[in-house]
C-alpha cells in the first residue's frame, strides 16, 4: 500500500470554502480513480493560515500514477484552487505503508 501526501495552506476565512472546494475536486478524483483506498483530509492552525493537507492510500504506484499521471511527484492543482490557497506545495510525497492498524474503533468522522 502507498500513502501519497500533499500539504497547502488557506486564510482562515477561505478555510472552509477551500475544503468544500477540494473535496468537489481532488478528493472526488481521487475516490473516482480506481485503487484509490481512502483519503484524509487534516487541517490545523499554523500562524495566521491553515494548513490542510491531504494523505491519500493507494494499491500501487501504478494506481498514484492512474490518478496523478507520468510524474506522480508532482502535486495537482484544480481551477480555483489559486484563488483560494495562500501557500501550495507543488510536490507530493509517497511512503509504503509497512504496517497499519486500521481495525475496529478506529473508523468513522472525527469530532
């Protein structure tokens, strides 16, 4: 299993919009491409933004690369992200997941 992970960073009064806008774009596109896992979507305060980054997993590198093309290293971005976003990294990273303990109690939407 891989873990793809992308970190940007909205105003706080875009934080909201941007996460409905990610989740109508990369995260729907993500879920829509097959061997896609599962996607986090994190968010916390770091100085006067917000940082939100994304960890998606995925069955392979061939299925990262179905979703994020020849060059999977490099981040995607979406119309409208430029008008919301404050900071973006235009690179994702990827890690092999050795070991997971995904069983029960920890499902569900965090509070």
């Amino acid at each position: 299993m891989i873990m793809r992970t992308w970190r940007g960073a909205v105003r706080p009064e875009d934080a909201e919009e941007y996460l409905r806008h990610q989740g109508d774009t990369g995260v729907r596109e993500y879920r829509e491409t097959p061997g896609n896992l599962g996607v986090l979507v994190l968010r916390r305060s770091r100085g006067d933004l917000i940082e939100v980054s994304t960890l998606s997993l995925w069955t392979s590198m061939d299925a990262v690369r179905a979703f994020a093309g020849d060059d999977p290293e490099r981040a995607r971005f979406y119309p409208g992200d430029d008008d919301l976003l404050a900071q973006k990294d235009s690179h994702a990273d990827h890690y092999e997941v050795v070991s997971a303990d995904l069983g029960p109690g920890s499902g569900g939407q965090a509070t």
